[in-house]
C-alpha cells in the first residue's frame, strides 16, 4: 500500500513516514470473565468503590498464569450472557487492546515489559500508557521540535537546562485542573505545542482503537451493551491532554517559587497541587524508563538522556 507521510507544522524540513507494523494479528479471539470473577477480583484489590479501568486491568493480569484467580482462568464462552454489565465490558475492550498492543504476552496474558513497566510506575493510568508510548517510539526524548516560529508570547526567557525541557513535556501529559468559566488567558509555549502535535494523534489512536473494540464486540454478537453511550465514558482517553501544566512548570521553574502564578495563571483551580501531582507522575515516568532499561527494551543512548 501507499506509504503515508507525516509533516508536522513545526519541523517542515522532514517527513516521518508510517508504516504498519508487521506483526500485527488479522483477528483476534475475544474473550470474557464473568461477574462473579470480577466481583472476586474487585475484594482482592480491596476497590469495590470502583469500578473496572485500566488499574484494575493490569492489575488482574499481574497474577501469575497458574493462579486460578488469574483471569484466562476464568473465562466465559463469547454467547453466554451476551447482555453483559458495563464492568464485564470494559474488561473484554481494556484487555484486547492490551493484548493488541503488547502489555500482554500471546495466549498466557501474562504481563509484557511493557506491562510490568506500567505495573510498577504506580497506579497503572492512562498517563502512564501513553508515556510508554511515547517512549517506544523516541518521542518522549530531548529532541529538538525545530520551528520557522521566531516570536513567542511566553513571557520568560525559555530554559536551556535539557531537565526543565523533558520533564515539562512529561508534565504535559497530565490534565491541569482549569475553571470552566474562565478561558486560558497565559502564556504559550511552542516547543510544548509542538510536542503536543505529537501525543494528540497517538490519544486518539488509542480511543480510535478501544471503541473499534466496542463496535467489533457488538457486531460479532459477542455483546450487547445496554447504554452504549455510559459504556463510551467509562473506557480511557476520553479527555486530550493540553499544554497547561507544561507550561506552569516551566513558568514555577523560571521563578522558583510559586508566587505570583495564581495572578498568571488565573484560569488554573490548584497550581500547587496539579504541581504536586506533576511531580509524582514525573516519578512514576522515571520509574517506567527504568524498568524498561533493565528488561533490555531501551537503547543505552536513549536511557542516558534520563539520567
């Protein structure tokens, strides 16, 4: 087929051109637990006041294969209960993207590197998948994004230390709590929205992908959800991720203190505390390329560009 090549507006010098991985399957079997086994698993994780996503997911398959509890031992026939609960569903799509995606090993689901890199960052979420997608394919790096753009509206002095850079495009990747009522009235920041044209293709990838899993369950009879449209907002990557917090970090980091970023930012509910969780998440990142290092999937150069 025609190659397709992609030209982003911040580096027209290259092209990337996308090719379609070699070992993707044709089909896939889809498969199911039942109500019982998630109930039992929900007691386990001690989290009946949640319900099934993708923390739970990774969590179910981090068990060792032989264990019982381990969900391919609790598998239901696809025609029974067609009718399923949204919990039964939203296992059945999480699990097939996981497998389609390699966080899950063929036939055992036992987890991948890639896997128990998402395991143990933390509390497996969609953040956390989507740096490690990042990260597989170079993106989350210190790569320049070189523009034609020469003017900014940014109002500091943008930082040349290489850590400011990285950790506010992790940053990024996390939703800052915002006002509804009140639009962004701050600064913007073109490296961040450069790298933003990067990570917004690969969200919708993924909720492109975990709804075709919806629509390919329900068109093979495998289910029949009963609210389709509350069966949408309960799989992940729902809401984009924008450059707000990028860009608040690199502001906090410029001043190094908080003061006077309520007046800067004034749209933004919690800067302190969206800062808090930035940080912890920029952990959980640092964790993931470790333990990716140590299972050989990364290459020495790009690992050293962490440390």
């Amino acid at each position: 087929t025609k190659p397709v090549v992609i030209v982003r507006w911040f580096d027209k010098g290259r092209g990337e051109t996308i090719r379609r991985p070699e070992d993707l399957p044709d089909s896939f079997e889809p498969w199911r637990v039942s109500r019982a086994a998630i109930a039992a698993e929900m007691q386990r994780q001690q989290r009946s006041h949640r319900g099934v996503d993708l923390s739970f997911v990774v969590k179910w398959h981090s068990l060792p294969s032989n264990n019982p509890a381990h969900p391919r031992n609790q598998t239901v026939k696809s025609h029974e209960d067609a009718g399923a609960s949204l919990d039964e569903l939203v296992f059945l799509v999480l699990t097939a993207a996981l497998e389609l995606s390699k966080y899950l090993t063929p036939v055992v689901h036992n987890l991948s590197p890639f896997g128990v890199a998402l395991l143990q960052a933390g509390d497996p979420s969609e953040e956390a998948l989507l740096a490690i997608e990042l990260i597989k394919t170079g993106q989350l790096s210190l790569a320049p994004l070189t523009s034609s753009v020469t003017e900014t509206s940014f109002e500091y002095s943008v930082p040349v230390d290489p850590e400011i850079i990285l950790i506010s495009r992790v940053m990024t990747l996390l939703p800052m709590r915002c006002r509804a009522d009140q639009p962004w009235e701050g600064p913007v920041d073109h490296d961040l929205l450069g790298f933003m044209s990067i990570v917004r293709p690969l969200y919708r990838s993924w909720r492109t992908l975990l709804e075709s899993l919806v629509l390919s369950s329900v068109l093979a009879g495998t289910t029949y959800p009963r609210d389709l449209g509350l069966l949408l907002t309960r799989i992940p990557f729902l809401q984009e991720p924008n450059t707000a917090l990028g860009i608040v970090f690199k502001a906090f980091a410029q001043r190094g203190s908080v003061d006077g970023l309520g007046t800067t930012f004034a749209c933004c509910e919690d800067i302190v505390g969206d800062l808090r969780r930035g940080s912890l998440f920029w952990e959980e990142v640092m964790r993931i390329v470790t333990n990716l290092r140590h299972a050989d999937v990364l290459r020495e150069d790009f690992y050293q560009e962490w440390c």
